[in-house]
C-alpha cells in the first residue's frame, strides 16, 4: 500500500491556482456534498468550528470520494493537537496565528518526523493505513504540507522572515482578524486593510512563497487572484447554505 500523493502541495509548489472552499457546519454529510463540486481543496476547521479529531475524521472519510483535497486548521500552534490531526490522517495543515518565524519553525517542527522535526511516531495511526504503509514513518514529511496563518499587523511585519523558514509551503492572510487588528473589526473591505493584503501578495510572490487567503466575496476573490494569491477560498459551507436559505425564505415570506 502506497502513501497518498499530496495533490494540493505539489500544485501549489508548481504554482498551480487552487480554489477552495471553507466547512465549518462540522458535518459528515455536508462534507461529502461539497467534496464533489468541484473544488480543489477544503478547509475542515477545528479553530472556529466545534470539530474535535472524531469530527474531522468523519469528514475526511466522507470527502475522499471528491475531487477536493482535504485541509485541517488546528485550534491552536501546538504539537499536541498537531500531531493528533496528522495521525487521523490530515496531509496538510493550516496553523493559526503564527506570528514570528520561531513560531513558525515551531509549527513545521510539530508536523514533521525526526530528524527534521519532533512529531511523535505512531505505529498503527489512520495515516499510515493503521499500519499498511510501508515506510510511511520514512517518507511522510515528503507529503505533510504545512501552511501558516498571518492573521495581524504584527505578523505582517515578519511576512519575509516568516515566508523563508524552511518547511513552510505556503502562507495563509487570515483578512478577518487582519482587519481587527489594524483597527476596522469587520470591516475587511478597508483600504487600509486591502492595502495590506495586496502588499503581503507582492511580498510572498517576491519570497516565493505561495499565498492563500479567504473571502465569500467573488469580485474580492477575482482581485485575489490578479493580485497573485496562489490558494483561495471562495466562500463557506455556512455561508452558502445562510444565503441560500434566507433568499429562499424571503422569496416566498410575502407570498
């Protein structure tokens, strides 16, 4: 039994554009439906979502069927919870609030095996095929793709240093808390806030380094991309099904 190709990592190392969508309905079903539309990846979120391991699980089985490569955002930088996350299977990862380039190293140190990393070595874990990979322990790292989220003006100011730390694939712009910390809460749309986020695209392209970021907005999704954002998120399972619902209700409420 072979170890599975990461299709996401090595689209992106190519820069190859990859649309995505984020889950946070924590559910098995609406992660099967969404895998299969056509998507290249999607976020199954344990930061802002009620997701624990059995959760994410679930909804890694349930999308393996689709055409969309599976993402986990941990709830926090930390080795622990990194490590759970690879073990039920997860190949790539998007680490939060990461601030500094140490705190970054941290993240790439959780994820990877010695002697590149600390991970701790599991036996029989979901992501070896409880045990049916060959040398799945030897060439996991090869696969583990590690994204880092820049989500405050601080970090926007160790962008470059951050970009450079080897292990780091690709980094994150996470524009709603972006946009708080530089003092418009809710207000992503700022120019101040815009301006920042085109700068930070102009600063990983100058790294190398690709960039991601979200918005449910289309027309800020196409400006994304021309900006050079490499990885997108163009909406939300919440969001879709919110807006999808209210419109129906509202169609027929003054009926």
């Amino acid at each position: 039994m072979n170890l599975n190709r990461n299709a996401f990592k090595h689209a992106i190392a190519a820069g190859s554009r990859q649309i995505g969508l984020w889950s946070s309905l924590s559910s098995t079903t609406a992660a099967e439906i969404v895998s299969d539309s056509g998507f290249d990846w999607i976020l199954f979120d344990m930061e802002h979502a009620p997701n624990d391991i059995p959760e994410i699980v679930g909804q890694m089985q349930a999308a393996q069927a689709g055409t969309a490569t599976p993402i986990v955002r941990p709830a926090w930088n930390d080795m622990v919870l990194i490590k759970r996350v690879l073990d039920a299977g997860a190949q790539t990862i998007l680490v939060p609030f990461v601030q500094t380039p140490e705190e970054a190293e941290q993240a790439v140190a959780a994820a990877k095996y010695p002697p590149v990393g600390v991970r701790g070595a599991a036996g029989t874990a979901r992501a070896s095929r409880y045990g049916r990979i060959k040398g799945y322990l030897n060439d996991a790292n090869d696969e583990i793709c590690v994204l880092v989220q820049i989500e405050t003006g601080e970090a926007l100011a160790h962008i470059d240093a951050i970009a450079a730390v080897d292990g780091v694939d690709g980094v994150f712009i996470g524009p709603n808390d972006l946009s708080a910390s530089m003092g418009h809460v809710g207000n992503m749309g700022a120019p101040e806030v815009q301006d920042a986020i085109q700068h930070a695209a102009a600063r990983l392209k100058a790294a190398g380094k690709p960039g991601g970021i979200l918005t449910s907005n289309e027309e800020e999704a196409k400006r994304y991309i021309d900006w050079g954002y490499t990885f997108v998120a163009v909406g939300s399972d919440a969001g879709l099904l919110v807006k999808s619902a209210d419109a129906l209700a509202g169609r027929f409420k003054g009926f």
